[in-house]
C-alpha cells in the first residue's frame, strides 16, 4: 500500500511539473524522462511481441499459405484502384512512423494507401542456400532465425529494424560489403505485386530487366511481396582488430588497403574527428580465446562507439571475440550515436546495469512522439546521411562533408567498404 502510494505521488508531481513547464518545454528539453518513462517499457512490449509471433507463426510452418493470402488481398486493393479510376498515385499504407528514417513521408495522406501486413520468414533452404522473407521482415529476426540454425546473410545491416524491403527499394550496405556488395547484390529474386495487379517473380534470367531495376526504385515499380536471398554457414565468433589511427591521409589508406585485403571478411571505421579514426577488421571463427571474449550486446556493456573510442585515446590496437549476431547488431542499442542525444546518461554504468536491457527505444516510437516542434529542430539542426562514394574519392568526399557540414569533433562517421 504504501509502495502504491508513493508511486502515485511521484506520478502527480511528475505531471504537475509537466502542466508547469509546457509539454512542449519537457518534449524538447527534458525528453529523456517520456522516453525512459514510457517508450523504453512500450519498446520492450513491441520487440517481445513481434520476435515472440514471428516464431511461432515460422515453427507452425504457416506463413506461405498466410503469405499468398495477403498477396491476393494486396492484389484485389490494386484492382479496385483501376477500377476507381487510378485518379491518385498509390503507396504502401505502412505509416511513415514506422520507417526507420527521420524523415516522414507526407505523400501518404495525399495518395491511395495500400495495406501491406507482411512481416514474416517464409522459407529457410540450406540445400539452395537461399532465404525467403516478406518485405517487412527485418534484420532482428532474420538474423534470430538464421544464427539458432548455422547460417547467415552475407551483407547484414546492423539495426535490428531495418527491413528487407528498405534495404532492397532502398540501399543497404555492411561492413562485408567490399566482397559481397551492397544488399542487392546478395538478392537472387523478387516477387512483386504491378500496377495493373498481377503477379510477376524476376530473377536475373527471368524478366531480368525488373530484376536490375528494382534496387533504389523506392518503391515505384511495383509492390515488393517477396524477396530471395543467398544465405552462408555460419560461425559462432567474429575475430575483431582494432586500429586506431591518426591523420586523414592515413585513414583513407589504411581503410583503403582493408577492405582490398578478402580475408577480411568485414571491415568497418569509425571516424571521431578529420585526423583520427579506429579501423576494425574482422573474421569468423570457430573458437574464442576466453581472456579476449566480449559479449558487447549484454545490456550492462558499454555502446559499441564508446568502446572502440576507448582504442583511439589508449592509442594500442587490440583484439577481441565477439558472438557472431552481438557484433551483427553492435550498433543497436546506441542506434549508432544517435541515443546520446535522446538520453544523454544512456551509457553511464549505473544506467546501463538497471535499465540497459530495455534500449534502444523504438524509432517508430521515437518518431510518432517527436511532434512538430522536435521534428523542425531535427530537420534544421540534424545530419544523418549515408553516402556511397568512390574509394579513389574517399579522402576528398570527407574534407568537403568535414567543410561543408562544419562537423564538430564529438560527432562520428563511420566507413564501409566498397562494394
């Protein structure tokens, strides 16, 4: 009883600040308290949910015949557009919440949604080494599924939400790109629902000229209902070695040299400033030195950037093993930097060790509950933009962003391979 009524008398006070200050003053300025309060929780319940039902609904072995339902159902939607007279351009009726990016498509209020609910691992074939997903799968459950049984993406872009069909529709790149590619190189078909509502599956033999054309058309092609993608064996660590390394010149070199070396079979860099980076190169292993184990996706770990910044100010390379799927998604729980602005104590020890295994909270949360003010500021003050430049290219693409963008120092970058 009188837990309960402490409880509420904080949730009072709370909210008689709250009415004080402004909700608007307390989103901006203090929003670590409604992100820890409610979205941290609320995320939790989400990520639970959905691992919880893609399982299942994999193990039932139920999502092909659920999967041709729902093409049929995005079929009819499509007809019955034509039928209306196509007098508005359709689009995919997913929230623009929902998406990982910043930015909020206002185009789905003027344009005829299509409901697309197709979020599940369809089939698993080792003997073809392939993997079929719906669009809405993302790289979380793929990598769940796929690790529990020996296998894995080639090209794996790190947060667990993204999706296949962003990744395809859109771009996608790793840090194994420099062998594999981007996301579409590893992609052998694609199913999609057309404009006029039929059905069409292209591969690089079949309707090849689709096949090539679908990657970065942003969804203006057709409907993806389908992809299929290469799969690989494998194995439980990934051998990691940290670089750091000092002068742009010498980043560009050494990142350069890296990612020409195939034995590595990822490469990655993390610039902190113009003239000082950590270049990490890894492989996969079968076994783990035990004194060198470092299981950087438990909840009380330090973020990934911050302890490869270690590197840079210790000044020593080093090396390290990390569970395979850990270091998949080792930019997950910060959401690369971004976290730090949101909940500034976010990697403070005492926070991680009570509430870590609660981050990162969802973008789509994140997102819905920005409001307008907070999502101005973001668009006026806030720079998240991927680049794919020429290696020949890199030294000089840097300088210029590093000139034009005025980056301060504290704020990073991160490099990937050619593809």
């Amino acid at each position: 009883m009188e837990t309960l009524l402490y409880v509420a008398s904080v949730a009072l006070l709370l909210a008689f600040w709250i009415k004080m200050k402004g909700v608007d003053y307390v989103l901006i300025h203090q929003r670590w308290i409604f992100v820890c309060l409610f979205l941290l929780p609320l995320s939790v319940v989400f990520d639970v949910y959905f691992y919880l039902r893609a399982w299942i609904i994999f193990k039932m072995c139920s999502a092909p015949k659920m999967h041709e339902q729902r093409v049929r159902d995005i079929q009819r939607q499509v007809r019955e557009w034509r039928k209306e007279g196509g007098k508005s351009f359709m689009c995919t009726g997913r929230p623009g919440w929902l998406t990982v990016s910043l930015r909020v498509g206002k185009y789905k209020k003027t344009h005829k949604n299509i409901t697309i609910n197709m979020m599940d691992i369809l089939e698993v074939d080792t003997n073809k080494q392939v993997v079929r997903v719906e669009p809405l799968a993302n790289m979380g459950q793929v990598t769940a599924l796929l690790n529990s049984i020996g296998w894995t993406l080639p090209v794996l872009p790190e947060l667990d939400d993204l999706t296949v069909g962003g990744l395809v529709m859109g771009t996608g790149i790793e840090s194994s790109s420099h062998i594999y590619g981007l996301f579409q190189h590893i992609c052998v078909a694609f199913e999609l629902v057309l404009a006029d509502g039929s059905f069409v599956r292209c591969t690089e033999e079949e309707n090849s000229d689709l096949f090539h054309a679908i990657p970065w058309s942003c969804g203006t092609l057709g409907f993806l209902v389908a992809a299929e993608i290469k799969i690989v064996p494998a194995k439980p660590w990934v051998k990691l070695h940290y670089e750091p390394v000092r002068g742009l010149e010498n980043i560009c070199r050494r990142f350069s040299e890296a990612s020409q070396n195939k034995k590595n079979t990822f490469v990655e860099g993390i610039q902190y400033s113009l003239d000082s980076a950590v270049i990490m190169t890894g492989s996969m292993s079968e076994h783990a030195e035990p004194d060198k184990i470092n299981r950087i996706g438990l909840h009380f770990k330090p973020w990934f950037f911050k302890h490869v910044e270690g590197y840079l100010t210790g000044g020593e390379a080093g090396v390290e093993y990390i569970p395979l799927r850990q270091y998949y998604h080792r930019h997950t729980r910060s959401i690369f930097w971004e976290l730090q602005d949101i909940i500034p104590f976010g990697n403070h020890p005492v926070f991680r060790c009570l509430f870590g295994w609660m981050v990162p909270p969802k973008i789509s949360l994140l997102k819905l509950t920005q409001g307008e003010t907070i999502r101005r500021l973001y668009e006026q003050h806030h720079v998240v933009q991927d680049m794919l430049v020429p290696m020949r290219h890199l030294c000089s693409a840097i300088m210029r962003f590093h000139q034009d963008i005025e980056v301060p120092d504290a704020v990073c970058r991160r490099l990937h391979g050619p593809g």
